[in-house]
C-alpha cells in the first residue's frame, strides 16, 4: 500500500491484524507486536483436551467408545478410554447424558483430563513435539502409574536369568512372593508406603526368621524398588525404606586357621566324590577364593596366569575389574589333575555348575569332620579364609582386595594414588601359600 499508511499485516509476525498505521509508526507496532507473541504464544503451545466419541468408529456391536481428543500444533489425535456408549447422541458437550451411570462416568472422565493437563504442564519442552508424540507421553506416563510391584520384580529377575544367576533369581522370587502375599495380592508400586515395609518385617520376624533371611529379604525387595526408580517407573516422595533399620549383618566365623587348612588339604580320603569336593576347595584357595562359576568357565589350556573379570561383578554399575595373576605351582597341580582337553576342568560325572555346588555343598562338612576340623565350613571359606591369612601377614588391603576380586573402595585416599598390579598380586600369592609349606 503505498502513501502515508501502510497495513500492519506487511510487518512480520503480526498475524491477520488489517488495521492501518502510520509509517512513522512501524517500529513502535513491530515491538509491539512481538511483546504481545511473547505474552501469548505460550497459549497457542498447549494443548487441548476434550471428551468426544467418533462416529465413524462405532464398534462392532454398534456401541460407541468415548475417547479424549488431543489438540496440539493443529493436529488431533484420540486416546480411548474404557467407557462406551449405546447412541453417539448420549455424549453432549464433552459430558455423559441420559446413562444411568452418568455421573460416575463425567466424574472419571474430568479426573483422566485433570491428569493429562497435570503430565503436560511438567513437558518444559512441549512446543518442540507433534500430537503424536505427546499422546506417547501421556499415555506412558498413565502406564506408569498403574504399574505394579510384581511386573518390575519380574522384569529385574528376568536380567537374572540372561546372566545365569541362578541362586540370586531364587532368593528375589521367594523374597518378592513374600512380600506380594503379605499385600494380599499384587499392587501398583505408587502405594507402597514405609508402614508397610515395617508391617512387612514384622510379620517376618513372627514367622521365627533368622535376622540374616529377613535383611536378605528386605534388601532385595529394596533393590527392585531402587531399579523401578532408575527405570522412572515410579517415584516415591517419601521412599518406603525410609523408616526401616535393616537387622545388622552377623560376621560370618567360617576362616581357618593355617592348621585346619593343613588337615584339610592332607587328609587321606578314600572316597572319590570327597577327594573331588576337597580339591575344588583347595584349588579355590590357591586362586584367590575364586567363584566356582568363574573356575568353572576358565579356559587353562596353556596358561601360565589367571586373568579374568569376575561374574558376580561383571555388570556393576562401577566396571569391570580384571583380575591377573601367575599361576602358582600348588594351583598349577590340580588344574592338571582335573583340565579336560579343552582347558576347562572336569570332574568326574559331575559336569555343569549345578552338579558340581549340590557336590561341594553336601559333602564338605564330611570331609571337614574326617580331617578333624570341628568348626563349621562352607565354599565359601576358601575365599574367607584366603583374606584372613593376606591379614594376618599384615598385607594391605588394597592388594587382598585385588587378589579375590573384591569391588576396591575408591574413596581411600591412598588408592588414589597406586594401581595394584599383576607383580603385586603375585606376592601376595606367594607369601599366603607360603605359609602351608
């Protein structure tokens, strides 16, 4: 338009505003302009809801289903919901008519848009996503809610058995079951509150549980609580561990002395099975306490060392830690004794992991009382009694820590400082192993 006025529409971003102004007037309307974008966009960027049934998608009983239309960036998309209609003409502006169960219906229906407007006003980045793609959040965000205890203790298990974690799948079944049957049922994670977890624990301690089984419990159930966090499945305000006191762990007494570890290694056993259980002992001991899982798995075919990262802490959430050291000429015996010819140990008949812990696991008391050791033993006394005897040598910690695997404290300040290494490792091997010439 040419002359003194111009129309306000030829400046940017003013939209379908006709009005004529003066030409003098341009940069004082532009400015105007954008402030006024700045104060109201944000209206445009939220969405809309509205309760709605589509015509053309009358069900196959001729019924109707209500749905919620979302309006956002001129598109619109429908979430269904749960509730149906004989006749579209029972819907009339967004509201439930002549149904004998309008009232709870309308009442469910203002709830769901309350919840969809309280998702969409936490999305900072709301202007930035299509229609589709916020009907994904409000939808995965409604799931979440509604998710249950039991569907996250079996999706955490289920990691379980991918790694072969056999016993741990175990305990977490029995302790989530336990927990499951205490509720009365399953539950949507959201209601666990800490006066459960202290009636919970209660209960346990009525049924005559030992203080050990009910921390194992208790702890697993808080690590799939934890994992559901991680997830963002759920998200506790107040967590439901906050008031609990886990029952003190008791020191487990299974070390030997050098003596007893003596007897064991030289006591004369005539049965096969018992010389088999009390060499799986001893040679986890020449190696550090090493877990029978990962003795089982270890290729010896000529190898002069050890080097691997242990099972149990291959997927912690602070790294792998490779293990190195030379084999020594106690270990290297029985390694012999039992390599097959692809380098893995067998024994006997006894060929999986299973076999061989039932072995260790029902016969090690037997040979403990032949060789004269009264005190209680497990496999487990390999690896505990290894440590102790690093110890009592007045070892550092640090360097026992390396030699059994054993997840190293960061937070040391002189472990900031060194690296242990395979040298390292190798002496200390030495001088414990010395100790049983």
């Amino acid at each position: 338009m040419h002359g003194k006025y111009r129309l306000l529409h030829d400046i940017p971003c003013c939209g379908s505003d006709f009005r004529l102004v003066p030409k003098d007037y341009e940069p004082f309307c532009f400015y105007f302009i954008v402030w006024k974008i700045v104060i109201y966009k944000p209206k445009n960027d939220m969405a809309n809801f509205s309760i709605v049934v589509v015509p053309t998608k009358k069900l196959s009983n001729g019924r109707h289903r209500i749905r919620i239309a979302v309006a956002h960036h001129s598109q619109t998309r429908y979430i269904s919901t749960q509730f149906t209609l004989d006749s579209a003409s029972q819907l009339k502006n967004g509201r439930v008519v002549r149904h004998e169960n309008a009232a709870n219906m309308n009442a469910c229906l203002r709830k769901l848009i309350n919840e969809y407007e309280e998702i969409i006003t936490s999305i900072s980045y709301l202007p930035a996503i299509s229609c589709t793609e916020l009907i994904r959040i409000i939808t995965y965000e409604q799931k979440k809610k509604g998710i249950t205890f039991q569907a996250v203790a079996k999706e955490y298990m289920n990691f379980m058995k991918g790694e072969e974690r056999e016993k741990s799948y175990k305990l977490y079944k029995i302790a989530s079951e336990r927990l499951v049957k205490y509720m009365k049922g399953d539950f949507p994670l959201i209601q666990l509150t800490p006066i459960h977890i202290q009636e919970f624990a209660k209960v346990l301690h009525e049924e005559n549980l030992a203080d050990t089984t009910i921390r194992i419990y208790l702890t697993l159930i808080k690590v799939i609580l934890n994992y559901a966090g991680k997830m963002n499945y759920v998200s506790y305000s107040i967590h439901p561990f906050v008031l609990f006191k886990m029952p003190a762990s008791n020191v487990r007494e299974l070390d030997l002395s050098i003596d007893e570890l003596k007897r064991i290694r030289d006591v004369r056993l005539l049965k096969p099975s018992l010389s088999m259980v009390r060499d799986i002992f001893m040679l986890t001991y020449y190696l550090g306490g090493i877990n029978l899982r990962d003795l089982l798995v270890y290729d010896f075919k000529n190898k002069n060392d050890m080097r691997y990262v242990r099972h149990k802490t291959r997927n912690s959430k602070k790294g792998e830690n490779e293990i190195v050291f030379t084999l020594q000429p106690e270990a290297k015996v029985l390694i012999d004794k039992y390599m097959s010819r692809n380098g893995h140990l067998q024994f006997g008949k006894y060929s999986s992991y299973k076999q061989i812990y039932s072995l260790v696991f029902r016969h090690i008391n037997k040979v403990t009382e032949l060789s004269g050791v009264k005190k209680k033993v497990t496999y487990y006394s390999a690896r505990k009694t290894f440590a102790q005897h690093g110890y009592d040598l007045g070892i550092q910690i640090e360097k026992i820590e390396y030699c059994i695997g054993h997840s190293m404290k960061n937070n040391r300040p002189i472990f900031n400082y060194i690296k242990i290494m395979q040298e390292h490792a190798d002496k200390v091997f030495r001088a414990v192993l010395d100790q049983l010439l």
